[in-house]
C-alpha cells in the first residue's frame, strides 16, 4: 500500500510499504477516508522529535471504515465509519479509569525515552515517534488501531468525513485545554495560536459559555476564521503589546483562562524571538516558549493557563516567578481523546461545531509532501492539509 514515511530531516516521501496486520485482538484494522496534517508533526519533520527513523509512516489524526476486526473486538464491526483518536488507550489501567487516557500504563511498547525525559512513561500515539510507541500512522491507504473499543467511535450518519475527521485530534485537544483549563460560564479567555486547535479552543469556549474570547496569531485569513467560525476577537501580536492590549480590552484585569496552542516552534518578532531560535537550533533549549512566557504575562491574578501545544523537554527564560507571585494555576496534556470525542459528535451533529473551513487543502495522498510544504510554510493561505487515501 501507499503511505507517507519520513526519510530525514525535512524529507518526506511517498513509499510502497506492507498493509497492517491485525497483532492483538483488541485491534481493527482501517481504511483510512481522511488523514490530516497537524502543527505537532512539524516538529517530527524539523527534527526536535529526536526518536524517528528512516521510513516510518506519519500521520496520527484520521478518521475511516472498518475492514478487519479482531476476536476480542466487541464494540466495532466491518463498515462502521469511525473517527479514531490520536493517543492510544487501553482503557483498564488505572490513568485511563481515571479519564487521563493519553497517560496510559500499557499503550506504549517504548517507555524507557518518556521515562528518562520526563520522569514516567505517558502513554502511546499512533504515527508520533518511538518516543510513544512507534505505531505506524495514518497517512496511509490503511492503518492498524489499538484497542479499538476504546479509542474508536462511531460517526453519525449526519456528520460528514470532513468535519468528523478533526474529532479525532484537533477537536479534542482543544476541548482538553477548554475542560482542563477550567473555562466556566462568563470567563473572558485568550487562545495564542489561530491553526486548527486554537480556532477550536476559542470555538469550544463559547459554547460552554465563555463571554469574551480573544484569539492571537499574525496570520491574516487564520485571524479571519476565528472571528468568521468562532466568533472570536483577535488581536494580531506583530501589532501590538499583546499583554498590555488583553488588558485593555477586559477592564484592566486580563484574561481567566489563557491557552497556548502554538507549541515547541513559537514565532516571535524582534529579540526575543532570535533568541530562542538560536538557542533551540544550538540545542541549548529543546523548546521555543514565547506563547507560554506572554499567556503567563497577560492571565490575570489568580488566573489558569494551559498549554496545549506539543512541548519536548527543556525550556529557558520560564517565568516561574511570575507564576508564584500572580497566583496561577498552570496545567498541560496530551489530549484525552476519548473523553471527549463523543460529545464533540454531538455538537457536530447538531451543527454547534463545524470544522470544515479548516480543510483548507484537499489532495491525495501521492501529493503529499506538496500538501506539507504547503502547511509549514503557511503558504496559500494554508490551515489544513487533508490527504484522502
């Protein structure tokens, strides 16, 4: 079959390579409608995710039809159209009782490089490093899903591929900021970062009744669509002092909850932005952390963040102080896909959440690599790349 394998630094390519194979009962094997980009694989392709070899498949949200059960598979069958999350779960250990699905004890086959990084092993994700389980990924005609009971469900009849496919990651890593960070009924938020996840993060806010949503990026046509699909206001921080202008506009007091949704690879103009460059490329720092540094700055007293995009190691300059000081609550996750995957169903099928706009790029899958230049370097107005094996 075809997929997307990484080959080195930047290098990507379509490659003949074999169909998955069921090797647990738990498993399905699927075939994949629709497989996404996503900001966190740009960190694969740059190279910051030092646990990738030549030749594995990318790609980790997706959704497709079921072709292959496994024998202790109960809840899915051939033909079920399913949305499938990106982190894998098993569903019987204690995290996952929990609902904490993307901390799973037994999803990662490889939990010596999270254990000597972070202290203890989170658990696996398809398509995302040997950091996290090396599983095969779903840039491909097919893909083999783990414990499919539990991270695979089923799409409404009324909901199309192309909004059901961003449930799968997208969707539910911003509910998990939104839910996590404690957005209640009233709260003024700031989301940092317009790509998919923070236009769904400032989306998902108002509909648990966030009363002011502001949404921060440089990008004209993503600021665009936050106030079009999210009904955001943004701000556009090459123009402005962003912390100072959050002030501005919520009484002098700031935002309740701040979510950062750029990750490992923050922009930034000016100094500082030169500054964390070099020391991520030098390997000084593993992590550029200029959205967390001003989300910290511009939450008011007493306040949360919450960071939602993808972060590997070690950071410099972290305003710990200003933590302590204001009082913050400070928080972070992989997303917990299947707490909230069915409810974001839901709110597709009732046409509250609608995803379409961000497939911004529709192509097959042997134009893939065209549709990932594209999306790195936001070039055409690019959101999204959607590949349809």
């Amino acid at each position: 079959m075809k997929a997307v394998t990484w080959t080195g630094i930047n290098q990507l390519s379509v490659e003949d390579v074999p169909e998955p194979q069921i090797l647990n009962d738990h498993d399905v094997i699927l075939k994949v409608r629709r497989t996404t980009t996503c900001g966190s694989d740009l960190h694969l392709l740059s190279g910051y995710i030092p646990f990738m070899r030549a030749g594995d498949v990318i790609g980790h949200e997706f959704m497709g039809e079921v072709v292959e059960v496994g024998k202790a598979v109960r809840e899915r069958k051939v033909g079920d159209r399913v949305v499938v999350a990106s982190f894998v779960s098993c569903g019987n250990c204690w995290y996952c009782r929990q609902e904490m699905y993307s901390l799973c004890d037994n999803s990662n086959p490889n939990p010596g490089i999270t254990e000597g990084l972070w202290g203890q092993s989170i658990g696996g994700c398809i398509g995302y490093s040997h950091a996290v389980g090396g599983y095969a990924g779903s840039h491909a005609e097919y893909v083999r899903v783990p414990y499919a009971d539990v991270g695979s469900f089923v799409v409404p009849d009324g909901v199309s591929d192309d909004r059901a496919l961003f449930a799968s990651d997208a969707a539910s890593t911003a509910f998990t900021g939104v839910d996590l960070g404690g957005v209640r009924p009233g709260d003024t938020v700031a989301v940092w970062g317009a790509g998919g996840v923070g236009q769904l993060a400032a989306r998902i806010s108002a509909i648990v009744g966030a009363a002011q949503v502001f949404v921060v990026d440089r990008l004209p046509e993503r600021l665009e669509q936050a106030r079009t699909h999210a009904g955001a206001e943004t701000i556009d921080y090459t123009t402005t002092d962003v912390a100072a202008e959050l002030r501005e506009r919520t009484g002098g007091r700031g935002p309740d909850v701040c979510i950062e949704a750029v990750g490992m690879e923050a922009h930034a103009p000016g100094a500082h932005g030169v500054y964390d460059q070099v020391k991520q490329q030098l390997r000084l720092q593993t992590d550029r952390p200029t959205a967390v540094r001003e989300a910290v700055m511009a939450c008011r007293k007493g306040g949360s963040v919450f960071t939602l995009g993808v972060f590997a190691s070690m950071v410099d300059k972290f305003p710990l102080g200003a933590i302590m000081n204001k009082g913050l609550t400070l928080r972070g996750a992989q997303v917990h896909g299947p707490r909230y995957i069915p409810r974001l169903l839901e709110l597709m099928e009732r046409d509250e959440l609608v995803t379409e706009h961000l497939a911004t790029h529709v192509m097959p899958l042997s134009e893939a690599p065209r549709g990932y230049e594209l999306f790195k370097e936001k070039q055409d107005g690019c959101v999204r790349a959607v590949f349809t094996p």
